[in-house]
C-alpha cells in the first residue's frame, strides 16, 4: 500500500483493440500513446476519455518512451531498428544492425538522464501477427545500448550474448545505479549495476518464477 492506495481499483478506460503494448505518458501534453501492435497503429488516450489514432501504420511498434527533450524512443517490430521521432515530425534511424547483421526486432526501450539508451532486442518482432515473419540473422537475443547523443555506428552490446534467452522489459532503480531486465521465457529477472561510463557489470539474479513461461499462465513482460 505505500505503492498502491488501498481499495484502489482497475478501471478499463478504453477497449476493443487487438493487442495493446508499449504505453508511454507525456509529462507535459497529459496523453497516454499505446500501440495496438498486430493492428499496426498507434493510438492516443487522453484523461476525456478520447482515443484517436496517430499513426497508422505504425511498423507493429512495441515499447516506447521519452528522452530528455520529450523525443519519442520507439521499438519497431517490422523494421527491426530504433527510432526517434521528435516533436517536429523528422524521424531518425538510432540502431537497426549489429555486427553487419540486422538486429531482431527491438522491444522496449529505456532511457538513462544523461542520454544513454538501453533497449533490448528478442524476435517476436519475427513471428507472425506480431511483426513480419522471417528468418534471424545475429541468431541470439541481446540487450544494446547507445551513448548520449550517440546512434547506429556507437551501438554497444551491454550484456554477453547468451545472458538471455528473450530479454524484454527492463527499468531502472530511481537512483539510476541498477538496471533490471527480464528474460520472459526463462520467467525471472536480472539486475545490473550501472557504472558511471553506462556499462553495465555484475549481473545476478533479482527474481525468480515471475510465472511460468507460458505465457497462459503469467509470464514477465514490460516493467
């Protein structure tokens, strides 16, 4: 209850859509963005009740989240890249391959105060309905990260390459010093200690059985 006032209860605000991901607030305008992933658009709640669609298509995009400038970061499932869309409408490629292969297909995304850009990239981007099917090519799952003011020729692996078998969620402590990423499947999250330079290091378990795995029966996702 010192998260959640107690007698708090869920309201469903809006509905009839297909498979709802990625919900970000604007500390400033007051809206809610979402996507509405296999239905390939991006939608906008506001506190009146009003839904609008803002994007369609929207390249099945997933997490999404601010950076300082009020930027939108977002993770796009059928272009398997990262973008920046910025407030004026110009939209800028961030990642979208690593080590000449294209990457998975990036899945949520977080930003550090200083700039850097951690997001991590499983392949549900490349099954059906949820992207576009087809073939990898890294042939594992990774968790990338971009320095401040960096893009696509600063990418930098944050983790070893079979640290995760799907990571997807990940978030930071308030302070900034950990990092926690979930690896779906595996049902359980990892932490991380995130050094000055924006490397991560000493990576340990932070929670084990969040579910199953199976995704009927409760699996980790966005955080």
């Amino acid at each position: 209850h010192e998260l959640v006032e107690e007698g708090s209860k869920v309201e469903r605000v809006a509905t009839g859509f297909t498979f709802t991901e990625g919900p970000i607030w604007h500390p400033v305008e007051h809206h809610l963005l979402f996507s509405d992933m296999p239905g390939d658009v991006r939608r906008k709640y506001t506190p009146d009740g009003t839904v609008v669609e803002v994007m369609r298509p929207a390249f099945k995009c997933n997490g999404m989240t601010y950076d300082a400038d009020l930027n939108l970061i977002v993770c796009e499932h059928v272009t398997s890249s990262l973008v920046r869309e910025r407030p004026d409408g110009v939209r800028e490629l961030l990642a979208f391959h690593y080590g000449g292969k294209y990457l998975n297909s990036p899945n949520d995304v977080c930003v550090r105060s200083d700039g850097t850009i951690y997001f991590s990239d499983p392949w549900y981007g490349r099954f059906p309905g949820f992207g576009i099917e087809r073939e990898r090519e890294l042939g594992w799952q990774g968790v990338f990260r971009i320095p401040p003011g960096g893009g696509q020729d600063e990418l930098d692996l944050a983790v070893p390459q079979d640290e995760f078998d799907m990571p997807n969620g990940l978030c930071f402590s308030p302070d900034e010093s950990l990092l926690y990423v979930n690896d779906t499947p595996r049902a359980h999250i990892k932490v991380f200690d995130v050094n000055a330079d924006g490397t991560l290091s000493n990576g340990r378990m932070f929670f084990e059985g969040v579910g199953t795995g199976v995704i009927e029966e409760g699996i980790p996702d966005g955080m």
